[in-house]
C-alpha cells in the first residue's frame, strides 16, 4: 500500500530493526519518500548508506540513515572532539541500560518468545579513562552484555545461548550471560527500557595541557528519547528535500538550525 501514498507523505521514518529489516525497508522506501532510519550496526553504516544513497538518488530523494543518540548524537560529539582536540582520544561508554537493537536480535532467534538486553559498562575501564587514560580498549574491555530471555516452551534453551554468544556485531566480541526468565518476571522486573551513555574526548593541545570534552545522556525511555531523535532529523530531511538535496544523509550532514523547529532568527536571539 506505500506506492499510493507516494506523493502524500512529506518524510517515512523507518522504525525496524536493524538486525533483519532495517537495510531491505530503507532501500525500498527511499524509493517512494523521503526517508528516515535509525539504522545502529556500526560496522555495516557504510554498506547500508552506499545502498541507500543509489535508490535515493535514483528516486530524487533524501534518506537519513542512522539516527538517534549512537550512531547519531553521541557520532556528532565524536567528530566534534575530534575537529577541537586532534591529538586525543574518544571513548564511548554506553549503559547501564536496555539495548532496543541486541534485544530485537535476540528476539528474532527461533524459540526466543521475548527478551531484554542490557549494556553495562566495565567500572574498572570507565574510571581509568574519566582519569585521562588514553589506551584504546577492545569492545570485551569496555563493556558486557546481560541478557534475560523468555523462552518458548520446548525451545532449546542450549542451543539459543549459543545462538547469542556467536552472534556477529552483537555479541561474539563481548563477554555475554544469558539468564532465562519467566514472562512474569519479564513484566515484573524489565518492563522498562531505560538507557544511558557518555563520550568522553581526552587529549592536549599543547605539551602537558590536558583538555577534556564530556557528552553523557541518562535516559528513563531509550524508545521516547529515540523518537525524539528521529522527529528532529525528519524536519531536517523535509528542509533538504525542499531545497533540492539528494540522496543519503547522516547526522554528520546536517546543522543545529536544520534539526529545530525554531526560526533561525530565534535561535541567534536565544540561543547563541
């Protein structure tokens, strides 16, 4: 039914997942609107982009890919950093809180009725770097992943552990528990799906001059805080659009007065 609202619709923001549907719906969509995603497997941004990018720009329009607080807000802080403090690092910390991506791609496992990922960071490594640690540490260093899963009755609770563990991108890399729990106990203790996270830029300009940049989020809802997100971006994709811009975008693309719904008379008024 998209196809007969082609000319309807100002801009679709894709709410998938990104484990499965994410890189089929964002090319088929960019197809028909302007577009967007909030797309949040790192390693596969720049393979999903160049695809979008084609069928949006074969179409004549804007697609937004990879929206929301990582990838998204916490990426702008990353360059951003980076532009200001050339020599130093970035670490990006994320949780204690409720992954929508992990928890979809455990759910997606056959026998999985429902399940809640939580990313926690490792204390130790996070306060060696609030105390200007620059080591580069490996993704197992930095944090563990706490799975609960429902299981459907009969399934092969062995065999979706193992499914979880090895998965890919998710978490082969990390160190992984998994703990089976009743559909009560999902409803009694992980109804929620809070959220939090910092970036943290450590370097010098100059010789024994120690500089620090800090962007940190602590979120009650991670799906409201997303959305939030998205709706911004998506005044952004209109605003691209009218101007006559195509194809694939990503937060790195766009301007502060692009993203608010305020006059940029305002915002120099008030804001700067």
């Amino acid at each position: 039914e998209m196809a007969q609202y082609r000319d309807l619709v100002d801009v679709c923001v894709n709410c998938g997942g990104s484990a499965t549907d994410l890189m089929e719906q964002g090319v088929f969509t960019s197809g028909l609107f302007n577009t967007v995603d909030s797309f949040d497997t790192h390693a596969r941004i720049p393979e999903h982009f160049d695809a979008v990018d084609a069928a949006a720009r074969r179409a004549g329009h804007v697609a937004f890919i990879s929206c929301g607080w990582d990838p998204g807000l916490f990426s702008m802080l990353r360059v951003l950093g980076d532009a200001i403090l050339p020599r130093s690092q970035a670490t990006t910390f994320w949780g204690r809180g409720v992954s929508q991506g992990h928890s979809d791609a455990i759910r997606r496992i056959e026998g999985v009725a429902d399940a809640r990922q939580y990313t926690v960071p490792v204390a130790e490594t996070v306060a060696a770097v609030r105390g200007g640690s620059q080591e580069k540490y490996t993704a197992r260093q930095m944090h563990r992943r706490e799975c609960y899963v429902v299981a459907k009755p009969g399934a092969d609770k062995a065999r979706i552990e193992a499914e979880i563990k090895s998965m890919p991108n998710y978490f082969a890399d990390y160190d992984t528990n998994v703990t089976f729990i009743t559909t009560e106990e999902m409803q009694r203790d992980h109804a929620g799906l809070p959220h939090a996270g910092e970036v943290i830029r450590s370097g010098e300009t100059s010789p024994g001059v120690s500089q620090s940049m800090i962007f940190q989020l602590r979120l009650d809802s991670n799906p409201e805080f997303t959305g939030a997100v998205l709706a911004a971006v998506a005044r952004a994709c209109v605003r691209k659009a009218t101007r006559g811009e195509r194809g694939a975008f990503t937060m790195l693309d766009v301007t502060l007065a692009e993203l608010s719904w305020r006059d940029p008379a305002v915002l120099r008024h008030d804001f700067l």
